[in-house]
C-alpha cells in the first residue's frame, strides 16, 4: 500500500532522493481524490530542503509566529514554530486536507490550530491579529535599525517608541552601530540581490588579495544554499597554510576603510556559537577566529563593473538619488584546521544549524561548534577538511548546502 511513485519519479528525472516518502491512507473513504500522507524525519538535518516550497502560505504563517515569538524572548516557542514550518517546507505538493498531516513530526497542538485555521477560513486568525499589533509593528520597526535586538527594542516600547520618528525625537542614547543603522535604515532593510552580493564579492577578494596573497574568500549564508536576496552579505575568510591568517581581519578591514568601503565596522572575537556548545571547547588557536560586522557603501558603477546592468535604483542623473546604496555585510576569519567547520556552521540556514547541533548532542553524543566536533564518548576531536566528513562523522547522509534550506 506504499505509493512510492513520488520517489521513482523524483530518482528518473535526475532529483537526489528526498528521504521521505507518502502513502495514502488506508482506513480512508476513497473519494475522487486520494488523500496523501507524508513520512519526514525528525530532523531538518536529515531532510533535503530546497528553496521549492509548495506550501508558502502556510510557511509564512508559521514564520511570522516564530518572528514574534522570537521578539517577544520566547525562544522555545519561536523554534516550534520553525520546526514546524520546516517540516511543511519538504513536502511534495500542498497540504488540503489536515489528514495528510498525520504521523508527521514537529507539528505540535498550536502549530496544527495555524495550519487547520488557513485551510478551513482561508488566514489564520491569530496571524493576522498578530499582524494588526501595535507590539508586533513596533518591534518589526525598531529591530530593523541595524544594532537594535528584541531587548532594547522592548525598553524602547515601554518608554513610548513606536517608530523612527519616535526614537529620533526621543532623548535616548544610541550606540555607533545604531547611529549607523538609523541613517542607512532604508537601504538595509532593502533586501540585498545576487549580483549586489557577486559585487561585494569582488571587493571583499581584492581586499584580501591585497593585504594576504593566497587567501581564499567564500560566500556563506543565504547566498551559498542559492538563495536570490538576502539580508545581508556573508563572507569566509581563509589561508591554505594554518597561522598566516593570524591579525588578517584588521588588514582587510584598513584596505577597505581607506578605499572609502565602509560606512561602518566592528570587529569581534567570534562567541556567538560557542555560547550553546557545552564541552566543545574551542581549540585553543579559537582566538584567532574573527568577525567583522560592517555597513559596505556600494557605489552603481561596481555592480555595474561586476557585470550588472539593471539596477534598483535610479541613478544620480534621473532624479538626484544618491548613486550608492548601503549593504550589511559580515566578514569570518577561519584557520584553515578549523575551515570545514566554519563553512558548515555558517552556511545555515539557522534552523538546519540548530538541528545538526541537536543530533549531534542528542542522537551521538557529540558536540559540534563553528569550529569543531567533539565526542564526548571518546573524549577526543573529529578532524575533518570538508563538509562531508563532518556529515560522515555524524552519521548523516551528506546535504548540500542548496537542500540546506529548512
Ligand atoms: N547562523 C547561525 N545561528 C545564528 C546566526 C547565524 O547558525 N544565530 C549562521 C547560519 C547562517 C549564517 O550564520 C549567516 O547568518 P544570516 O546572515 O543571519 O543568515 P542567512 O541564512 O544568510 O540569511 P539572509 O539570507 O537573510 O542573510
Ligand atoms: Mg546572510
């Protein structure tokens, strides 16, 4: 009674296999149409997500709950509701019937109610009255100013600001990435192209090509998995031989700064992945792992160099806008002992991080970091210089990053 046409089908026309399969139901009246049930694993990171989706509305529904819950510091919340939407991103074809969600994980009682409410009223209810919040818009609004989080945003709420023109009006306080993000707030929460990144891309190698010959450059987040626009551009830095990469990140951010690149930088000791890693303590080389979160100004005429021609926004000549745009950008420093890590844990997308995370720690004991993979059983590291060891070593069939997208 399995139907696993979907699979013959997917594996003759050339498609990697989907570990997942669909059945119809058996105890079912058998009207015109069949109902179809799916079977997904648990985690995203056994699932090959691509950017096809095929149950959008019901994705973004899940998505915006998760935005405010994440908002509102309710983490566990807001990572059900990803899990959820996850899940939903793999299927083959839309979700009709609520019973074709039977048996599939990681949809728990609120996200069900989501779901149920869109195919039977057409819109979720609570969605949409999320939508409509003073609270929600506040804090869509203030978060976009580059610097701000869900914390300071809340403060900024309950002292009355609502919006830009509150907070500019108001007396508060702003730090440098805040000044930074007010004044470029438009262009940031423009969302960024693939050939705005390929742009960025090219000065970012000469930068480092000036300063370190040899280094390599890699694309990372949204872009690597193939995404078209992001929100931001990110960017691996590394050299073939370990320690030449030492001091490089202050190197590359001179050579752009005194090409009039940056409208704003800060360079940081990487910490945000090994907060949650537990026993996996860094390698003690772990300081020489940087980041730099910086505001590029991105003229016209270097996308045009790039070889872009339309473009998003007027030029000088028709209309008096400005003939450059601002662009987040984020730069990594890696050794090269540490690279194949720092490509898979920057990859993303954040919820397939989080869940390769959870397998290591939960399914194999282990702990994986940006910058290693421990074994807590055998009280030793697992080296790896590519990404498929890493899989490998977690017992994981390997995803490429462009099925990375849950
Ligand atoms: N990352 C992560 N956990 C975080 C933040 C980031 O695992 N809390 C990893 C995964 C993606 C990568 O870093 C880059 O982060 P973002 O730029 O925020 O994600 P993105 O997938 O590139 O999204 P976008 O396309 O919007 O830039
Ligand atoms: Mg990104």
């Amino acid at each position: 009674l399995l139907d696993v046409s979907w699979y013959t089908e997917s594996m003759r026309a050339g498609h990697p296999v989907q570990i997942l399969d669909r059945h119809k139901l058996q105890d079912q009246p058998t009207n015109e149409a069949e109902v179809e049930v799916f079977s997904v694993p648990s985690y995203a990171c056994q699932r090959r997500t691509t950017l096809e989706n095929r149950n959008t509305v019901l994705t973004d529904a899940l998505s915006l709950l998760a935005e405010n819950a994440e908002l509102s510091a309710e983490e566990g919340r807001g990572v059900a509701f990803r899990r959820a939407a996850a899940v939903l991103k793999v299927l083959p074809e839309p979700v009709t019937d609520m019973t074709q969600l039977k048996g599939l994980p990681c949809l728990g009682e609120h996200s069900l109610r989501v779901i149920k409410d869109i195919l039977e009223n057409g819109a979720s209810s609570e969605v949409e009255s999320t939508k409509q919040s003073e609270r929600f818009k506040a804090l869509k609004v203030l978060t976009g100013v580059f610097g701000v989080g869900a914390k300071t945003a809340d403060r900024w709420i309950r002292e009355g600001i609502h919006d830009l023109q509150q907070l500019k009006d108001s007396r508060q306080t702003l730090n440098r990435a805040q000044r930074a993000g007010l004044e470029h707030y438009d262009d940031i929460n423009q969302p960024v192209s693939k050939a705005e990144a390929d742009a960025i891309g090219e000065i970012v190698e000469e930068a480092v090509a000036s300063v370190l010959p040899g280094a390599q450059v890699t694309l990372i987040g949204g872009f690597r998995r193939g995404k078209l626009t992001g929100h931001d551009v990110d960017f691996l830095i590394t050299h073939p031989e370990e320690g030449r990469e030492v001091g490089l990140m202050p190197k590359i951010v001179s050579w752009l700064e005194s090409q009039g690149f940056l409208l704003y930088q800060k360079t940081i000791r990487n910490s945000y992945l090994e907060s949650d890693d537990g026993p996996a303590r860094p390698c003690s080389n772990m300081d020489r792992f940087e980041r730099c979160f910086s505001v590029f100004k991105l003229a016209e005429d270097e996308k045009r160099r790039a070889g872009q021609t339309q473009s998003h926004h007027a030029s000088a000549e028709d209309g008096g806008l400005k003939p450059w745009r601002a662009v987040r950008v984020d730069l990594v420093v890696s050794p090269i002992s540490q690279f194949a890590f720092a490509l898979l844990g920057w990859t993303g997308s954040k919820l397939f991080e989080r869940e390769l995370r959870r397998w290591a720690g939960h399914e194999k004991t282990m702990s994986l970091s940006s910058h290693a993979l421990y074994d807590n059983t055998q009280r030793t590291y697992l080296r790896a210089t590519s990404e498929e060891e890493i899989f490998a070593h977690l017992g994981l069939d390997y995803i490429p990053p462009s099925e990375r997208n849950a």
